[in-house]
C-alpha cells in the first residue's frame, strides 16, 4: 500500500540507476531471509547456520553496493572529463 507511491516519490529523486540498485538490494536480502527459513523448514540446516545464508547474502550484497557506489561516483566525474576534452577536440579540429 505503501511501497508504489513511496518508490515513485523516490524514484523522482534518484538515478534511476541508484534506485534499481537499492531495490535489488533489497530483494536480494528477502531472498536471503526466504532461503534460510525455507533450510529450516526443510530441517537440512539448523537455525544458526541457516541464518549464515542470509548474512552471507548481505555481506556479498554489501560489497556489490561498495563496488558500485565508489565506481558510480568517480566514474560520473572522469566521464564529464572526457565528454569535456572530446569536445573541445571537436571544437578544435573545426576551425
């Protein structure tokens, strides 16, 4: 009830790439959660070591996000600097 209008307020706030992001992280964690209940349920794990699952499934996630939002932010920069120089290569040849 909540989520279709709190997402399309965000949505118009973010990256739409940031936002896909942060939404299968978020995906990724209930997967995680089901996983390890569904081990439990299945008595093939005990409930310590089925919860690992999970927390295995953050920590990995976790990561991804890191790897992303540090390439995302210097990666934004570094391509308006060769937008700007390829531009300005175009501007000279030109003339």
């Amino acid at each position: 009830m909540l989520g279709i209008p709190l997402g399309s307020y965000v949505i118009r706030r973010l990256d739409p790439e940031i936002f896909r992001r942060i939404c299968m992280s978020f995906d990724a964690w209930v997967v995680g959660f089901g996983l390890s209940r569904v081990l439990i349920e299945l008595a093939l794990m005990q409930s310590p070591w089925a919860y690992g699952v999970m927390a295995a499934t953050i920590l990995i996630d976790l990561y991804l996000l890191y790897t992303f939002f540090t390439a995302h932010n210097g990666g934004s920069g570094r391509s308006q600097r060769q937008a700007g120089r390829a531009e300005r290569e175009v501007r000279a040849s030109s003339s």
